[in-house]
C-alpha cells in the first residue's frame, strides 16, 4: 500500500481511500496516481533533454575550439611560409651578388692587364721614337718617303 498527497490540502493519504482524512475532500487515487507519473515522467524527460543540451554544448565547443585552432593553425602556416620566402629571397640574391662579384674579378683584372699592356706599348713607342729621332733616322726616312711624292 503506497501514500498519495490530496489534491486539495497535500496532506498524506493511502490511494484505497477515496476521501482526504485531513480535509474530507473528494479524492480520485488513480488520477492522483496518474498525474504524480505524469510529473515524474515529464522531469525525466526535463532532465534528459538538460543533459543533452548540455552534451550538444559540450560538442559545439570542442568543435568550435578545434576550428579555432585550425584557423590559427593556418595563420601560422602563412606566416611561417612567408618567412620562408624571404629567406629564399635573401639567400638568392645574395648568391647573385656573390656571382656577380666572381663574373667582375676577372673583367677587373682583364682591365689591368690591357692599361698594363697598353702601357707597356705606348712607353716602347716612345723610346723607339726617341731613338729615331736621336739618330737622325726619323728624319732622313720622312726625307726619303717625302721624295718619293716628288715627281
Ligand atoms: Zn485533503
């Protein structure tokens, strides 16, 4: 035998009794029983539907939290990518620059040894001109070329 509560005044009753004890009111133990499993049922279901909410909650902020990290993750990627391609940008053109000074060495001493040479040409052609002219062969061969144009 189990107690139900009166509609009327709440007080205790057992569900064989069809008047309330305390009030004398009217009392239907099986719809009382009824609405009691009624109330119960819709807590549980309350409280099922609490715990999945919460779940989904729970979910949605993994997912959330993940793409975040997923977006960020990304940031960094680019980030990390851009930095590589100015490193590469840097270590080729400093490879060109060290290809052009080894291409410039050579033309450098190419120079030098032309200025050297031409040098060396043009003090020979002095002294020759000046021995000539010291020996008085300059002289007598322009005397002999200008002779030659005389008719
Ligand atoms: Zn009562």
């Amino acid at each position: 035998m189990a107690a139900i509560k009166c509609p009327h005044c709440g007080g205790l009753m057992y569900e064989t009794l069809t008047e309330c004890p305390h009030c004398r009111g009217p009392v239907d133990p099986q719809k009382v029983i009824e609405e009691a499993r009624q109330q119960e049922i819709e807590a549980k279901q309350k409280e099922i539907k609490d715990k999945d909410d919460e779940i989904l909650d729970k979910i949605n902020n993994i997912y959330n939290n993940e793409k975040r990290n997923v977006e960020d993750r990304k940031v960094a990627r680019a980030e990390y990518e851009a930095s590589l391609d100015m490193e590469i940008k840097n270590v080729s053109k400093k490879s060109k620059k060290v290809a052009n000074d080894k291409k410039s060495i050579p033309i450098i001493i190419g120079i030098f040894v032309l200025a050297f040479v031409v040098a060396w040409v043009w003090a020979i052609g002095v002294e020759v001109k000046n021995q000539l002219i010291a020996n008085g062969y300059l002289v007598m061969h322009l005397k002999q070329a200008w002779g030659m144009f005389q008719f």
